[in-house]
C-alpha cells in the first residue's frame, strides 16, 4: 500500500468551502479516492477532491493523479446542453434564485440565457 495526499473541498457553507488535505494508504489513487468519499465528514457535503502522490506534489503544483466531482462542481466546470439548441453552456452567473441553488449559463452557440437547478442539474428552458 502506498499513502496518498487527498485534498478535499466542501460545498459552500454558506459563502466559502472549506480546505482540507489528509493522507490515505490505499492501493491505488482511486481507492484513496474513494476512501475520501466514503469518510468525508462535513455539514455541507463533498464538493470535489483530488489525490495527490505526495504533499509535495499538491504544493509544487503537480497535476493531480485522479479527482472526484460532485454533480455541482461538475456542471460548473463542464457545463450543460442547451435546451434550445444542444450547444454547450458556460457558467454565467452563481448562486441566484431564492435558495441559492440555480445559477445562470449562456449557451456558447445561440447565446441563450439558460437556468440550471445544481440539485438536480436539470435545466430551465425558460430565457431570463
């Protein structure tokens, strides 16, 4: 068994996440992946983490050996299909509606405002 760096990120709770970065021994990145997952402890929930071979390796800005995202972090970071015309969307606004948890993505193709539930990522063809 080798020790991984796991860095960890929770949602937001309620306007910042929370950092935390702990040592796993497990046989592979991805079984340290999923030990993380499995005994991540916070109020508001895993955002992503990412497993590093080493300390050093996260500080010095390495490329990360395996990560994990969560619906959230990935429909922020990758986007949605567009309802009105299948291109791909780009978070444009975050964080509105009267919960917080629909945020706003222009579709790169037609330019639509396109509203996305992060709960459930389905999206609201509705223009804003």
């Amino acid at each position: 068994m080798k020790e991984f760096c796991v860095v960890t990120n929770s949602n937001a709770a309620p306007f910042f996440s929370d950092m935390d970065m702990t040592f796993i021994r497990a046989e592979s990145p991805e079984d340290a992946a999923n030990k993380a997952r499995r005994d991540y402890k916070h109020p508001a929930g895993l955002y992503a983490l990412a497993v590093y071979q080493s300390s050093d390796a996260y500080h010095k800005g390495q490329k990360s050996l395996t990560r994990w995202l969560s619906k959230r972090a990935d429909i922020r970071m990758n986007g949605v299909k567009c309802p009105h015309c299948g291109g791909k969307t780009a978070l444009s606004e975050a964080n509105t509606g009267r919960n917080g948890i629909i945020d706003i993505h222009v579709c790169k193709k037609c330019k639509r405002k396109v509203k996305v539930d992060m709960l459930t990522g389905v999206t609201m063809g509705s223009r804003v």
